[in-house]
C-alpha cells in the first residue's frame, strides 16, 4: 500500500470510529430529535445525520485539505490532490429513528474514480469494516473472504429499492430471486448489506438505484475480500448521479447480474 493511502486508511479508520460514536450517542436519545423528510416521507433525517457528517469534514479538511469531499448531506467540496472521500454520515436512517439497530457510517476513498479505501462503522453491533485496494477487507481485525461456493440458491441475497425504483420492478426482483429457489433479505442499511457481502453473511447485493456514498465503501470491502462489483461511474460529474449497485460473490454473479438485466 502506497504512503498516501495508508495515512487516509489510518484517518478512515479512527473518523468511522469517532463519528459512529457520536451516531450511537444521538441513537441512544433519539426521542429528543426532530424528524425531517427529504425526497419523500420515507426519505427521513435528522440533526444526527447532520452533525456526523460535520465532524468527519472537519476532520479530514484539517488532515488532508487539498482533498475533494462529497457527503450525502452537505454535497461536494471539489479538491486538488487526486484523492476524494465519498461519505454517507449515516446509512440506514430510517432504522436509525426507528430504533433499530442496522445503520452505519461508510466512508470511501476514491482516486482516479475507484474505490481505494472502504471503511464501514456500525456502532450498535461494534463492528468496524475496513478494506484498502490491494491490502484486503477485515472486520474487527479478522480477515474477510468471500466463499466461491455460495450460490443465490445455497444462501440469501441482499437486496433493497427506494422511491427511485418502479413498485413494479421491486416485485419483479424479488420474485426472481424466489424462483431461482433463492430468498432475499433486506435490513434497511445498503452499506451496512454490502459490507455484510464482504463478510460472507449474504451471497450478494443488488439495488436498482443508489448514490456514490451508499455504495464506494462496501465496494472496496467487497472486491478486497474477493467477490465482485458492477462498476460505478465516479469520474467527474458522474460522482453525484445515482447508479444501479450490485456487489457479488463470483458463483452468484452470473445469475444476480440477469435478474438484475445489468
Ligand atoms: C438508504 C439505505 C437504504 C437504501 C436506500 C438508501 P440512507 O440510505 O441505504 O437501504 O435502500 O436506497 O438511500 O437514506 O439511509 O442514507
Ligand atoms: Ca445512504
Ligand atoms: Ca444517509
């Protein structure tokens, strides 16, 4: 691992942790926030959303100021160095107001448009996800490998749609994961089921419609622990389009990529 990745994966790291933190603390007193909706009433966040990602700009603005920055909920701040953190502050909000425990914070580096450095936090479990290109996926430490022998019918496939997807598709997909003789889950955090990919608890995952900073870190977790990815556009304007996501462990690929007509 080259210098330059190794002092963002070492920041990565130690920002996940303390933004998660800071995450569980507002989870823990949830009661006391105030509820907004974005696109939809599904589409919910809060002061804690917020304040995470506000820690975690800071803290890499300090570091690595010619950076460029892109977060869910403040946008992109453009840099100069090559490098570019894609963060989600907290995936799997609707969970998180709701009281359950599948949310996380997933911060990715990018650098010529690929995913170099992958970490996902996901405080109520204490779980820590970290991959860099070249260097592997661990969780807590322990490293992370896909199993080639897990199938869509031999294991359970993630997979997940927001209001971006037709009602009609969301049935149709489901419906074919079923009749390969498959079963889906969903748990309601897209970068909490990829890194959970990485980890080999899911076979694969596939959502129609996401955006960079659901995704680049469970993709770099996933193709470090040996399974594959449907490329993401990130260059450029690209970065901030949304994109069908689909990560997958290689015996699952063929048919996950079908049902998912990519
Ligand atoms: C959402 C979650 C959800 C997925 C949505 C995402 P958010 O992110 O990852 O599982 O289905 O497409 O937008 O809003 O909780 O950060
Ligand atoms: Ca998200
Ligand atoms: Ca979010």
């Amino acid at each position: 691992m080259n210098e330059q990745i190794s002092r963002r994966l070492a920041l990565a790291e130690r920002v996940a942790r303390e933004a998660g933190a800071k995450a569980l603390d507002y989870f823990n007193r949830r009661e006391s926030l105030v509820i907004e909706t974005k696109r939809d009433a599904q589409d919910v966040v809060s002061i804690a959303d917020r304040e995470v990602e506000l820690l975690i700009r800071g803290q890499i603005a300090q570091a690595f100021p010619d950076d460029g920055f892109l977060g869910e909920e403040f946008g992109l701040q453009p840099g100069n160095s090559g490098y570019h953190w894609v963060v989600d502050p907290i995936d799997g909000t609707s969970p998180f107001v709701n009281g359950m425990p599948n949310w996380c914070v997933s911060i990715a580096v990018i650098y010529q448009g690929e995913p170099v450095i992958g970490v996902i936090m996901a405080p109520c479990q204490q779980e820590c996800f970290v991959a860099a290109q070249g260097a592997g996926a661990t969780l807590n430490g322990k490293p992370l490998h896909v199993d080639p022998a897990r199938t869509l019918q031999n294991h359970i496939t993630g997979f997940g749609a927001n209001s971006y997807v037709a009602p009609e598709r969301v049935g149709e997909i489901a419906a074919e994961i079923t009749a390969v003789g498959g079963n889906f889950f969903r748990n309601g955090s897209g970068a909490m089921m990829l890194a959970w990919v990485a980890a080999g608890r899911l076979v694969g995952y596939y959502e129609p419609y996401m955006h960079a900073w659901d995704c680049l870190a469970g993709y770099c977790l996933v193709n470090e622990a040996g399974g594959w990815t449907h490329p993401f556009n990130a260059q450029g304007e690209q970065l901030l389009r949304g994109a069908p996501v689909l990560a997958v462990a290689p015996g699952a690929k063929d048919e996950l990529m079908r049902i998912a007509r990519l």
